[in-house]
C-alpha cells in the first residue's frame, strides 16, 4: 500500500459509510479525522459522511439542509412511538427504518406475518400535513414483508379476502388477500412526486425476491419462504389486473420486503439506486476530482459493494479521476480481487478477528488509518 509523507501538504477528503452495529458514518468519520490531526496539520481534511439509501441515510442529510419534523407513528409491530423525518423546503425524506425498521425492534420480537409499513404511511401523511410536493423515501432495513400493504391502508385503502372480508394490513393479510380498494386514498395524495431509494436490485418473487433473499433474516422460516413468494406475486396482480410483465421483474421492487410495488403503483415513482442519488446530492464527483487522497469506509467489502453500493460508487469514481483511494473496511472478502483500483485495509486482520475489531472499533479504526503515514 502507498504511504503519504506527514511532512507535505495533502488535499484529503473522507468519505465514511457505517459499520453497522458498531460505528455510525458520522462516526468514523470523526475517528479518521482525528487520527490524522494528531500526526500532521500539514493535511486539509474534508469529511463527508455517506448513505446508499439503506439505513442511515437520514441522519446525513440532516447535516445538511434538511432539518428534522418529529412525529408520531407505528412502528413494524404495531407500537406507538415517537420517530423522524427531515424536510427541505417542500421536500421531505423519510427512513424506513427509522420509521418501522427492523432495528427498532429488540432481539427475539421479530414477527415477520405481523410487521407491516402502516407507520410508513402515516410518515407519508405527516408529510404531506407539512407541506410536502415531493417525498424521497429511502428503504433499507425493514422488519416486514408486506409488499408496502401496510403503507396502502394508512392510506385510505381497504384489502378483502374472497368471502369480502377485510384482511389485516400486514403480511398475515396477503395470505388471503383477493382483492383491494383504493378508492379511500385522497387523489391529491397521487400528486405528490415519490422517488424511491433502494440499495439492492433484487425482482420481488423468485429465488431472488423478497422472500427467499430477506425472509429469514426479517424471522421467517425456510419452509413458509415458498408461501411468502406466492402472497407477495398475488397482491402484484391484485393491484396489476391486467398484468404488467416488465414491471413484476423489474431491479428493486424487492428491496424492503417488496415496498417499492405499493410506491409504484400508487405514484408510479421512479425506483433508483440510493448510492446514485447520495453521489449526486452530496455532489460527491465534484469532491473526488477537488482531492489528492479519498478515504472510505463500510463494515464489510465483498462482491455485493462493487454493485451498487455507495463504498464502490466512491472507488469507481476515484479510479475514473485518477486519485488514490483507500478502503477500510471492518472485514473484507478477497483482498485481492478488489486491489486493482484502491489500496484495503481490513481491520480484522489488524485485530487478529472480526470479533476482535468488533469489540473496539474505534482502536482499530485508528490503527488502520495510521497505515496511510510513511
């Protein structure tokens, strides 16, 4: 790996990602920055925390020129509590997992057939009491598998089963679901510009859909994976009578438990990558071009974060402008494949184990950024 002399002048930009459960982006940024301070002043040092548009991705934007509104809400179980979303001028953003993640439930209360997007809705609501013309919804880190149901019925809208019963709005719904009502959401609300944000690319069904790729970890288990799939697939064609072939298969509509089919169908939102909408707002292009030296950071590095993620966003585009880029990373899978366009340091290794890094992340942060100096 490259060393940098302390001793001469250095245009350093860092930009940290999260290491998830261990170090915000704020964070480590902070840690970084820090580190490098105590060794030379002779290095301009710009932190820029990041986002892919899983969870995370609010809080970076309230450094910015969104400020927070307060609200009150459900969460993925139902529970009444006090969450956020930000807002600048008349665009609003909202977190799903700030709202009903799966990180605001406690361990052991995953419910997945009972977890369900209402409270997105009623973030939604709220930002449009606000004033909102435009929301961004950025979705990473869900508990629920609802195909944005939940979110649909805060809306004013109505699920039956086959009897003409009213179904649940939650997954344990969809298992019966036959047909849906919409005509109780406003049309005003249909006005409302909705960008979608994602960080995975996975279809909604299929043995890469919501389902079978998040299902276990959201609490369900292997053998009711196949009858997940199938409610997810019934409520497309519930809301898509007449079929619509290209959008069932389309990247992304399986992100968040398949919360990206009720934001479409509703407002026929625009589905994008989060990393390429936070390279843009953070004008991140402009930032790699103006640096000598771009640091970035993510909890783990392997084949999945040079497709889309933000942390292979940032080396891609360091390599496009020539500037020496360095990843640290909490663990990294095959340093070797990924060597050609940014020098890794993985802090496990430097730990001696993942666990090891884990239980003091910040050390270890520190040690892997004194690796730059000569």
């Amino acid at each position: 790996m490259k060393k940098y002399n302390p001793r001469e002048p250095l245009q350093v930009l860092v930009l940290p990602e999260k290491f998830k459960g261990s170090l915000s982006a704020i964070e480590a940024g902070q840690v970084i920055a820090e580190t490098i301070s105590a060794t030379t002043d002779k290095w301009i040092v710009e932190v820029q925390p990041v986002a892919d548009g899983g969870d995370g991705s609010l809080v970076i934007l309230l450094r910015e020129n969104f400020r927070e509104i307060p609200l009150t809400c459900q969460g993925a179980l139902g529970d009444i509590g006090l969450r956020r979303i930000g807002i600048e001028d008349h665009h609003v953003f909202i977190e799903l997992a700030e709202i009903c993640g799966i990180g605001l439930l406690g361990k052991g209360n995953l419910d997945p057939f009972r977890a369900s997007t209402f409270g997105l809705g009623e973030a939604f609501l709220s930002a449009i009491k606000n004033g909102a013309n435009e929301v961004t919804f950025s979705l990473g880190g869900s508990a629920s598998i609802d195909g944005g149901f939940g979110f649909l019925c805060a809306l004013g809208a109505q699920g039956f089963d086959d009897k003409g019963r009213e179904v649940s709005a939650d997954l344990n719904g969809l298992r019966n679901l036959s047909s849906v009502d919409l005509r109780g959401i406003k049309e005003t609300y249909k006005e409302v510009k909705v960008t979608v944000l994602v960080d995975v690319d996975n279809p909604l069904c299929g043995p890469n859909g919501a389902a079978y790729t998040f299902g276990l970890q959201k609490g369900l288990k292997e053998e009711e994976l196949q009858e997940v799939d199938l409610a997810l697939k019934n409520l497309f064609e519930v809301l898509s009578p007449q079929g619509n072939e290209k959008m069932f298969y389309a990247n992304g509509l399986g992100a968040a438990g398949g919360v990206p089919l009720a934001l479409v169908k509703l407002f026929e939102s625009t589905v994008i990558s989060g990393s390429d909408w936070f390279l843009e707002r953070l004008d991140l292009k402009k930032k790699i071009r103006q640096a000598d030296l771009v640091i970035t950071t993510e909890g783990r590095f392997d084949a999945q974060s040079t497709m889309g993620k933000i942390t292979g966003k940032i080396i891609e585009e360091s390599s496009n402008s020539a500037k020496d880029c360095i990843l640290i990373a909490g663990d990294i899978e095959n340093i070797q494949l990924h060597e050609q366009k940014a020098s890794l340091i993985s802090m496990s290794n430097l730990a001696g184990g993942v666990q090891a890094s884990l239980d003091d992340p910040r050390k270890w942060l520190m040690e892997a950024t004194s690796l730059l100096f000569e």
